[in-house]
C-alpha cells in the first residue's frame, strides 16, 4: 500500500489518524504541500502510526515519507 498526500499542514495533521487506518503496517506513506516550518507539527501528528523516516526539501518545501508501524 502506498498513500500519498499532497495538502496543507493542518489538514494532513486532522487526518493522520484516518490516513493510518488506510495503511497497512510496513505501508508507505508519502506527504508533501508542506513548509519546511511546519516539518515537526507533521511528524508529531504521524509518528504515532508511521515510522518518519525520509525528508526531501526544494526551496521552502518539503516531502515526508513514511511506512506504517
């Protein structure tokens, strides 16, 4: 399984629970549309499901992956 989701902070963080139901354990998760600023309010609201494991950045942008714990 792979997710990915390409949307503002705060509604990724709003959905990091249903996101995590969607996903099997060992599932990747792919989240982007995020500021570089806002990188630890994300992997605080996913790391409770998700194993965060990647960061790419392009400009003030960023892409977190992720598998399912």
């Amino acid at each position: 399984d792979v997710l990915i989701a390409n949307i503002l902070a705060l509604p990724l963080i709003e959905l990091a629970p249903l996101f995590a139901n969607k996903v099997k354990p060992g599932g990747d998760i792919v989240l982007s549309g995020i500021l570089n600023e806002q990188r630890e309010m994300i992997i605080e609201a996913y790391k409770t499901f998700f194993d965060m494991n990647n960061c790419v950045i392009l400009d003030d942008w960023i892409c977190l992956s992720g598998k399912g714990i």
